[in-house]
C-alpha cells in the first residue's frame, strides 16, 4: 500500500474500505440515515448535558425563544 503524504482520519478510512462495496439504493439510504441519526444524538448530548450543567430550566427554553421570535 502507498503511504499517503496527508493522514486520513479513523471514519475517512472506514468510509474508503465501505466504498468499495457497492449498496443498493434502500442500504444507502439506511446508511445515510443511520449517520444522521447518530450525529443528531450526539448533538442532544452535548445540548442535554450543557443544559444541566447550566442549571437551565423549561422557563429558561421559553425565554430564550421568545427572543429568538420576537
């Protein structure tokens, strides 16, 4: 194998070995919405756990929309 003058990362490589394998259309499709699920759950996480650690409250949420909309 060729070394490669730039690093790929971890999910670059994984995602090189899963392009040679040719998906039909509704696996695609499976694979695109398991990554998306995936990254939206973490982003959750991050929000849930900032949420906590910030003490926040449901009244919190409501204020910070209304500046949004208002």
């Amino acid at each position: 194998m060729a070394t490669l003058k730039y690093p790929l990362s971890n999910i670059q490589i994984e995602l090189m070995k899963l392009f040679g394998t040719n998906l039909s259309d509704d696996e695609l499709a499976d694979l695109k919405k398991m990554l998306s699920n995936y990254f939206a759950n973490k982003a959750i996480k991050a929000a849930d756990e900032l949420w906590d650690k910030q003490g926040m409250s449901d009244e919190d949420m409501d204020i910070l929309l209304n500046k949004r909309s208002g």
